[in-house]
C-alpha cells in the first residue's frame, strides 16, 4: 500500500462530491445560460455551489465567481485588475517574494503594462514580515498580493495585518488562499482581502475548479473575453459538475473538523518519529511561525531532494519538494531562496502534506521509510 503525503499538491476527490457530480456529468446536460428548463436546472445548481462557497469564505454570493482553477483565479485577481486601472499615478503592484507561480508569474505581464513590480522580503521561515510591506508601502502602489498560507513550507502569513498596511495607502490587497480554504475545516477567518482566491482539489473537490471572491465596488477587467458568464468576469460556459462537487466538499469540510486534529497529529507523528530514526538531523524550516496543521517541511542536510524523493517514490512514499520539476530534474525552490537558503540547501527541502486520510501509524511507518532511505543514500556514498 502506498502512502500518500502529498494532500499539498492535490487531494483524491471525496466519494460524497464524486456523487452529487454525477448527474451533472451523466444525466443534466443544459447550460446554465440558456432559458428552457434544462438550462434554468443547470443555472439553479450553479446558484446553489455559489451560495455554499461563499458562505464559508465569509462573502456575498453575488461576489463569488468559480473559475477554472487557483492559478486563473489569482491571474484574473492581478492581471484583471491592472487591466482596470485608470488611475496612472498608481504604478506600482507588490508580490510577496515567496508566493506561488501563478502570482509571482503574472510579473512579466504587469510589467508589460507598464507597472513596476516590487517583492516583498519574507523571513527566514517563509512568513511576510510585516515591517518589511510597510517599508514599501506609498500611495503609487496599485495592488499588494500576499498568499495567506506558503504551499511549500505551511507558513500563514498574518493576511489581516498586510490588508490593513495595503488600505492605509488605498492599494488593493488579494491572498492567495489556496492552501487554507476551508480554513481549520471550516469557514475562512476574517482576511482583510479585496481579493481572495480558492481551489477545490486541496479540499477533496475536483481538480480544474476554481473561484475569485471580489469584494463590492472592486473593479476587474476579465482576462479571458467571449460571453457574459459569472457577471461579465470570466467568459465561458461555467464547470457545472465541478462547482457542484467544490460545494460538495466544501459541506463535508465544515462537517467534519476533526479532519485538521487528525492531519495535526499524524504530523507531528511523523517528525517525532524522524527525530529519533534518521541517520541525520531533520532541519525543520518552520518552527517558531504558524502553520498549516498538515505540513512538515525539511531538509536533510548533504541529501537532494531529487535523490531522496526518488527513492521514496520506489519505497511506496509519495512526498514532494514543492518545487516544479523541469527536465527532468528538480530547480532550486525559489521559496526556500527567498527565506535566504543557498542554492544547494534550496535544492534539499522535502514536503510531506498530510490528509485526512493518514493515520499516525501511517505517519511514523513513512518517517521510518525516510531514515531507512537516508541511511541508504549515505552507504552510496561510502
Ligand atoms: N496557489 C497555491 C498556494 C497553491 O498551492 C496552488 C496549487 O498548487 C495554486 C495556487 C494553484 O491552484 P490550481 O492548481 O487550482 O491552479
């Protein structure tokens, strides 16, 4: 049996979504813009998904607009709302240097429009210091764009905080809140945010579903044109099935809280459990700042993660890196460079995520697995 700890990247869908998306992939065909009664079914079911998301993101359902993934939500959150703005002596967009692709990426386009684009510094355990925004903070800045959780070393920024710097100068202030939602498996605390984005395959809902939540009076210009769906944000026709099953496991997430004790203690589990076998010392990168209650991330100094995720991999252990693979071999991850790692640490940080479905027995047998294939790596090298 395999033991998946990779929740971080995606999670399996819940058979709960996977059956009240049946129908919408089988039977019900309409579309939910069309008038007859197939298309007013299509449209009420939609209705329905929106009004259980952004319930428990805490927003208004005419605020809520599904899209077809975290990435495209967070691009439509920057690139739609650079797109809007009229006001030239706002020319300046601040990302946090440590934020996932589809933030970081959208760079090269901003700056193509004409915008200059500042990072903010983060600490040593990925978290955004706040001083360090408000430092950059001035009344040129158009939007500051600050992930609420690192997906590679489980960090929560203090998303409220950073919102209040971003107002006191008028700047708009969008999290990334890919890894949180549903928060603590339940609804999303206060964030402070203009702009929020989400995805449903890291809370057991179906990959290739996403939503914007855009607060009243903000303005974007959709990035993608063509019709008028989700009010004149996001043309084409809407993922049906997909927004079903998200609400779905947005439901069974509220439901069952106990999921995040449960995560919590197969983690902490497992980083017992390496402390006492592992033929090295285990540098946990986040000690001291909140975290994700799923997360473990480390490095075993001298070991590539490319080297131990391989052999993990043949071991039956499904872990990550967090960072993207490209030709065949693992980049430095730019998250650890930007907390101040060199490159050759960068290319050793491990991300084990665990999900709801480990059990702390499960937890230690993997901790095992790793000293077992550390102490193997070293013999090589003998
Ligand atoms: N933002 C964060 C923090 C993520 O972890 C991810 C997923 O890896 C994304 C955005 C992208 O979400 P999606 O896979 O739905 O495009």
């Amino acid at each position: 049996m395999r033991l998946y700890l990779d929740a971080a990247a995606t999670t399996p869908l819940l058979p709960e979504a996977a059956e009240a998306m049946r129908p919408w992939l089988e039977q019900e065909h309409g579309n939910p813009s069309s008038l007859h009664a197939e298309g007013r079914r299509a449209k009420l079911a939609l209705d329905e998904a929106r009004e259980t998301v952004s319930n428990a993101l805490g927003c208004m359902f005419g605020e809520l607009h599904f899209t077809s993934s975290g990435t495209e939500a967070a691009n439509l959150a920057i690139i739609g709302l650079a797109l809007h703005n009229t006001d030239f002596a706002r020319n300046r967009v601040i990302l946090g240097a440590a934020e996932h692709h589809c933030v970081l990426h959208t760079r090269e386009t901003l700056e193509r429009l004409g915008y200059r684009v500042d990072l903010c510094a983060v600490n040593r355990e990925g978290g955004v210091n706040p001083a360090a925004l408000e430092n950059l903070m001035a009344a040129d800045v158009l939007l500051v764009s600050m992930m609420h959780a690192n997906n590679e070393l489980g960090t929560i920024n203090p998303v409220a905080l950073l919102a209040d710097l971003a107002h006191s100068q008028g700047a708009i202030f969008h999290t990334d809140a890919v890894q949180t939602f549903p928060f603590d498996g339940g609804n999303m605390p206060e964030t402070g945010a203009d702009l929020l984005s989400v995805s449903a395959h890291k809370l057991y809902g179906p990959k290739g579903v996403g939503a914007l939540a855009v607060k009243a009076g903000v303005k974007l210009k959709p990035v993608m044109v063509g019709g008028g769906q989700e009010r004149e944000l996001r043309a084409g026709t809407e993922n049906v099935a997909g927004a079903v099953g998200f609400a779905e496991a947005v439901k069974w997430c509220q439901a069952n809280p106990i999921a995040k004790a449960t995560r919590e203690a197969a983690r902490d589990a497992f980083r017992r459990r390496l402390e006492q076998a592992s033929p090295i010392v285990p540098q946990w990168t986040v000690m001291d700042s909140p975290m994700l209650g799923g997360h473990a991330h480390l490095r075993l100094p001298g070991i590539s993660a490319e080297t131990m995720l391989i052999r993990l991999d043949r071991m039956g252990v499904s872990a990550s890196s967090g960072a993207a693979c490209s030709s065949g071999s693992l980049e430095p991850s730019h998250v650890l460079l930007a907390c101040g790692y060199s490159m050759e640490e960068a290319k050793e940080g491990l991300r084990f995520s665990f999900g709801k479905g480990i059990s702390t027995s499960e937890a230690e047998k993997a901790a095992e697995l790793v000293a077992e294939a550390a102490e193997e790596i070293l013999k090589t090298r003998t």
